[in-house]
C-alpha cells in the first residue's frame, strides 16, 4: 500500500497518560488513552509501505498532543513545553523503539483559522537522533 500522511484534531478530549517502567531507558514510555475532557487532541499519523527486500516492515507513525480547548495558538518547545502538550510518538512496526514514547526534544507551533489548525513541528526521539518528524501541514477537524 502507498505511504499517507493523515492530519487531524478532535476537541473536547484529553490524553490520559500513564508511565511506564521498562527495561530500555533510553526512552520514558507510556500507556496512553483517549477519554472525554476539555482538550483538544492532535494526531499526526503517517503509514508506510513495505521495503521489498525487509519482510514486515510496513506499519505507522502515530504523534499526538494535546492543547487546551478554546486557544487559537499554541507553542510548545523542548521537555518543559513537549511534556506539558504530552506530545506523543506511538510506532506500530517491527521497529525501535516499540511503543507509546514521551518526545522531548524540538517544537510544536500552531495557529487556528477558519476552523482549521495549521502546526509546524521540527521533533525528535532524542538529541543525538539523525531522523526528524516534520510536521507543516493543517490539520481538519475529526
């Protein structure tokens, strides 16, 4: 199947968030769920297809955040402000890391108009990370 990127928000929710131990701490991961609140969610999901030579290698990417609802801008940079969004990075794949991890390194900025959120992020698994999640799209409400 080909790559797609989906942007999308839904309002009055929030990110339950749990954390959990797990042997590999290079990495602080979580439980997360999605439950009626008084936040607005973001997901950013992009599915990628197989590599011809790698067996099982097509999955997704999930990145979700939160802002209170009722704002119409938001910023958010580095562990203080990306934990405080409880930005999110969900791989389902046969890759690394596996599972729901706290992103603490880069942006997110977003500003609403016409009912539409349009956010830039520049985000990383960890400083020293070659690969950046890109963000600059709008997103559309669910």
């Amino acid at each position: 199947k080909p790559e797609k990127h989906t942007f999308t928000f839904e309002t009055a929710k929030v990110l339950d968030t749990l954390r959990i131990a797990n042997t590999d701490t290079s990495f602080t991961f979580y439980s997360i769920a999605i439950s009626n609140g008084t936040k607005t969610i973001f997901r950013y999901l992009y599915s990628f297809q197989d590599c011809p030579n790698i067996a099982d290698d097509e999955g997704t990417r999930t990145v979700l955040f939160e802002v209170p609802d009722g704002v119409t801008s938001f910023s958010f940079e580095d562990s203080a402000g990306l934990r405080q969004a409880k930005a999110m990075v969900f791989y389902s794949c046969e890759c690394y890391p596996s599972g729901v991890v706290g992103l603490r390194n880069g942006f997110l900025r977003g500003e609403k108009k016409d009912g539409k959120w349009t956010v830039k992020a520049s985000l990383k698994l960890r400083p020293q990370d070659s690969r950046t999640i890109i963000i600059d799209n709008t997103f559309k409400q669910e």
